[in-house]
C-alpha cells in the first residue's frame, strides 16, 4: 500500500511531467509534420505570379496590381486578387509558414527562396491545355498557362531544392500539396464568351482527367498528402448572374438569388472531381487525398449571410453598374473603378469575380479541419496547439 508521501511524491512528478508535455505542445509548431507547401492553381490562389510574369515580360500589368486590390492586410496591391489574403495565405499561416512566394516572375531562379514551399498558381490559368481551348473556341484574355505547365515548372525547380531522387522523395513526402482550385476558368471563360452548357459539360470529364493526371504525376515523384478543393458556387458569382441576368425567374434559388443551373454545373464538377479522388485513393491507399468541399462551404454565406455577418451577398464590393455592382469592361483598379466599397467584410464577393478576404478566411477553417481529420499528427495537436493558435488568430473560427 502506498504511503501518502510516495502518492505526494508521484503526483509531483506526474504534475512536472505534464508541464513538460503542455509546454512542448504549445511551442510546437503548429504543422507538425510538414517541411514545406506547394501551391497550383489560378486567381483563387495566385499570391503575385500573374504580376510578376507582367513585370518580367514588360506587359500591362494585370489589374489586381493596383489599389483597391490588398487594401484590407497588406494596404497595397501585391497582385493577389482580393482585398487581403486568400485562402492559401491563412492555410499557410495556420500551418507555421510564411506566405508562399510566388515562383514566376525575375525571382524564379532564386532558388533558395523556395526551401519552404512556392506557389505555381496563375491567374486566369485553366486545366486543360490553352491551345486546346483554344480549337473549342474558348481563349483566356490573360495568360496560356495550363496546370500542366505549372506542374512542369514544379518538376523543373524540384532538383533545385534536393540534391538526389531519395532526397527529393523525403522532401515531398514532407510536403503539402495544394492542387487547386484550377478548372473554374475552363468553365468561366467557356461561359462569358457565350459557349452552350451542353458543350461546356464536355469539359468537366477532361478537367477532372487533368487534376488526376497532374496528382498522378506528383504521386510519381514522391508527394504522399493532397489538399484538393472542388468548385465554388458560380451561380452566385455577380460576373455569370450579370452574364445571364434576365434569366427566366424560377431559374433562380428563391433564398439566395443564385442561379440554380450553375450551381448545379459546380456540383456535377464537384461530383466527378470526388468520385475520381475516390478511385485515386483506391490504386494509393497510402497516399492521403483530402477532398475540400468549398461550394458547401461557401452556399451556407448564401443561406444565412447575417450569421457570418454579411450585408451583400451576389454584389460585388468593388464593382460598378447594374443589379450585381460588375460590368464586365470595366475593371476594379484599372481607371475609372479605383475605388470599392467601404466595408469589405460585409460583402461576400470583392470583385465580381472573386471573394473578399473575410470569406476566404471562413474557408481556410473548411480545408484545415479536413486536413486535422486525414492526418493523424494534425489530429493529436487538435486539442491545445493547433485548434488553440487558431482560435487565437482566427477567433470567428469557432473551433
């Protein structure tokens, strides 16, 4: 039987051990278990690429080059479409990085740069191969740059960061890979330049088939974890609701205002897209797919927009013109539209086109709890570091 001093003995000893343990958890970093995060994708995740590339080829830079754009974090444009950060800047910060540095542009062979991580993403960037849109008749005003291209770029810095195959396995092994959202301009471009659905559905499989390549492609070379994100709600977006304004009345949601046919087109996307994580998962069962259902996500700002505190939901913040505040020839930043609205985060939409930064940071919550619950090092830091530094930086989280 043990005496009361050796039970005063062990609770002391047992008290100075989970100090040690609570004290190692919260100074921990809060990834865990990632060395580095690689980023593809179009205006959604792009930190800078379409800017620099402008710069290095002496054309007009893109519009998210001048204010408003960055007016709400960095006070400056810094070529991110938004008036702050995007999803992949609160991803990284929640994970214990620094924002991604873009890899196109003078800087691209500054190789030390990306040690941590580069982000490949474009805007206006499409899945499949721009001379093949090209022969649908579908043309991207801003830049030819494909998925495949930017997974080509990745393969072309990756001997840059490690110095043989096996080192470049673990170094990827230990990675994060963003792959997306890209395939939203396929469908985009397809419908602004006035494209049936029917042929625009044709797309979806050959967009899915691309994502699934390029995965197989990282898969090949050693990269084990996956963030996938689907499509968003384009019936919402005040640049398709303008495009098809006058649309017959039953073809919009009664509670959102959002056209109903788009959303579904999202969803058959989102479908599809799932449906082929599935079968990736099936032939890699060690390799984690995390599917990140951001068109659920974002139709619950749609549904109940006073909860996430939002006064305007399908028009655009800076904007001009029409029921949707967005005319499509006039461009926020570009002369005459430098001015947005006053309040940012009352608004879903920045530009007709693109959310505000305020929604972006509802979505991080989204991929990172699909993130903690696929990997098991993530999840065992869910109950004080992770979930902590979260509520800390993000308190709207509510995690």
């Amino acid at each position: 039987m043990a005496t009361s001093s050796s039970c005063s003995s062990l609770k002391q000893h047992f008290l100075v051990f989970l100090i040690v343990i609570i004290s190692s958890i919260i100074n921990s970093p809060v990834n865990g278990c990632f060395t580095s995060i690689f980023s593809f994708g179009d205006s959604l995740t792009d930190t800078g690429n379409l800017l620099q590339i402008s710069l290095s080829d002496s054309t007009k830079p893109p519009h998210s080059a001048f204010l408003p754009y960055g007016r709400t974090f960095f006070h400056h444009p810094t070529g991110r479409f938004c008036d702050g950060r995007l999803v992949i800047d609160f991803l990284a910060e929640a994970l214990g990085f620094s924002f991604l540095p873009p890899f196109y542009g003078p800087q691209s062979g500054k190789w030390e740069k990306f040690q941590k991580g580069a982000n490949f993403a474009v805007a206006s960037a499409t899945a499949l191969n721009s001379s093949f849109l090209a022969e649908q008749g579908i043309h991207s005003v801003s830049t030819n740059i494909s998925l495949g291209v930017e997974v080509n770029s990745f393969k072309h810095l990756l001997p840059s960061l490690c110095s043989s195959s096996s080192n470049c396995k673990e170094l990827l092994r230990n990675s994060l890979i963003v792959m997306g959202e890209i395939g939203g301009n396929d469908y985009n471009h397809a419908f602004m330049q006035g494209k049936h659905i029917e042929n625009i559905r044709k797309l979806v499989p050959l967009v899915v088939d691309i994502i699934s390549s390029s995965i197989n492609e990282l898969i090949e070379l050693g990269a084990v974890t996956f963030l996938v994100p689907g499509n968003f709600p384009i019936g919402c977006s005040p640049s398709l609701l303008t495009k098809f304004h006058g649309s017959e009345k039953d073809q919009y949601d009664p509670l959102t205002g959002c056209l109903t046919w788009l959303n579904q087109f999202s969803q058959h996307h989102n479908e599809l897209l799932r449906k082929e994580l599935e079968n990736i998962r099936n032939l890699h069962p060690q390799i984690n797919i995390i599917y990140v259902d951001y068109y659920k996500a974002a139709m619950r700002f749609y549904h109940s927009p006073k909860q996430f505190g939002f006064k305007e939901t399908l028009k655009a913040c800076c904007g001009i013109g029409g029921l949707y505040n967005y005319d499509p020839l006039i461009y926020c930043g570009y002369p005459p539209l430098k001015q947005s609205c006053n309040d940012p985060s009352s608004y879903i939409s920045w530009d007709g086109i693109h959310y505000t930064e305020v929604v972006n940071k509802w979505l991080v919550h989204t991929a990172f709890e699909e993130l903690m619950s696929t990997i098991p090092s993530l999840g065992s830091l869910r109950p004080s570091s992770t979930v902590n530094k979260l509520r800390i930086l993000y308190p709207m989280f509510g995690v």
